[in-house]
C-alpha cells in the first residue's frame, strides 16, 4: 500500500439516533460499522441482504450436495449442476 493512500482515522460525531439505525444496517450488511460508513460516505453500493445470501448459499450448497451423492443418472445430474451454476450467478 503506497503510504499516501493510508487510512487515517476521522473524526465523525453522531447522535444516539442517528448511529443506532446506521449500526444496524451495519450489522445487517455483515460489515463492521467503520467499514459499512466508508461505503456509505464513498456513495458505494451497499447490501443489508447479506445474511439473507448466506442462508441462501449454504442451502445452494446443501442442494448440490444432495444432488452429488442421491442423482444417478449422469444426465439429470448435469441439468441440476446448471441449475445450481444459475443461481450461484443470480444472487452474485
């Protein structure tokens, strides 16, 4: 990391009520509250919907899981496999 672009840190003053709803989404983002602020203060994009995506990914894996050791018939098992390769891709 080149010394100029080093984190430095800032001072930023917040009210019970404004930090409790931010710390929140924070939470829900899966981010620690600095880093969910300077998404937010960079205007980058942010997803609260993150502990909804893991659920749903650990059940994608539990899917192709099941699919690898009961699906015999090679044919079937490609079409589950590209199922799973869609879905992977739609909530990426």
């Amino acid at each position: 990391m080149n010394k100029n672009n080093k984190a430095k840190a800032r001072k930023v003053f917040l009210t019970d009520q404004e930090y409790e709803p931010l710390h929140e989404q924070a939470e829900n983002a899966a981010l620690s509250f600095s880093a969910y602020a300077r998404n937010v203060l960079l205007s980058q994009e942010v997803s609260t919907e993150v502990p909804l995506r893991q659920a749903v990914c650990e059940l994608l894996c539990r899917y192709i899981n099941l699919v690898n050791v009961y699906v015999l018939d090679p044919e079937a098992k490609n079409k589950f496999i590209e199922l799973e390769n869609e879905l992977w891709q739609s909530i990426k």
